[in-house]
C-alpha cells in the first residue's frame, strides 16, 4: 500500500492481474509496454498468457524495481524471451522502444497505483 492506494488486490492479486491479462486475449499485438508494476502479478499473468510477445517493463525508480524483487518471485518472468526492463531510462528512450516496436502494434498498462510515485 502506498499514500493510500493498494498495489495490488487484498484478496488474490494473481487472480485479479490474470483477469486483467485476460482482456487482452483477443487483441492483435506485438509488445505490452507496463508503465509501472506493483509488485509483478500482472507481469507474471502476461508472461503466462503470451509467451511470444515482447514485455517492457517501464520502473523509472530502481529502488521499486527491487523491491518488487523482494516481495514477489520474478523467475518466470526474469525467463520470458522477449522481456525488456527499462529501469530508470530517459524518457526519450521510452518513446524510442515503442515507435521502434510500432506504437500502433502496442499495448499499455498503466494502473494509477503503480505510476503515482512518477506520472511523467
């Protein structure tokens, strides 16, 4: 929990992030772009439900991106082929991987409890 607002759900946080994953099972895309990820439930779903697409996790705090790593079991994920972390990159970069990944063939997720410590 972090300045009032859960980063994950309470009850069964796979659940609700497979739920999540789960929407976008009939969308034609190359690339998920997570701006932010709590502690890596969704990221775990993603990497479950599309082995072959990429994944970029966007964590401008390193310091989370830890943490996250304390708390939650990034094996599976860490294994995923096409898994591309931009920890702390400018935001130039950003923009650079998804025109370079072709923005219009992209999904984002950007929960407001995981991008609240950094909007920008």
């Amino acid at each position: 929990k972090e300045n009032n607002l859960f980063l994950h759900s309470l009850y069964n946080p796979q659940r609700e992030a497979d739920k999540i994953i789960e929407e976008y099972n009939n969308k034609n895309f190359d690339a998920a772009f997570f701006y932010g990820f709590g502690l890596g439930y969704a990221l775990h779903s993603f990497v479950k439900k599309f082995p072959n697409k990429y994944l970029v996790i966007v964590e401008p705090s390193p310091i989370r991106f830890l943490l996250a790593l304390k708390y939650f079991d990034w094996t599976e994920i860490f294994s995923h082929n096409y898994l591309v972390c931009l920890i702390s990159a400018p935001q130039q970069n950003v923009i650079n991987l998804e025109e370079q990944l072709g923005i219009d063939n992209c999904v984002f997720f950007s929960l407001p409890a995981h991008t609240q410590h950094n909007q920008q």
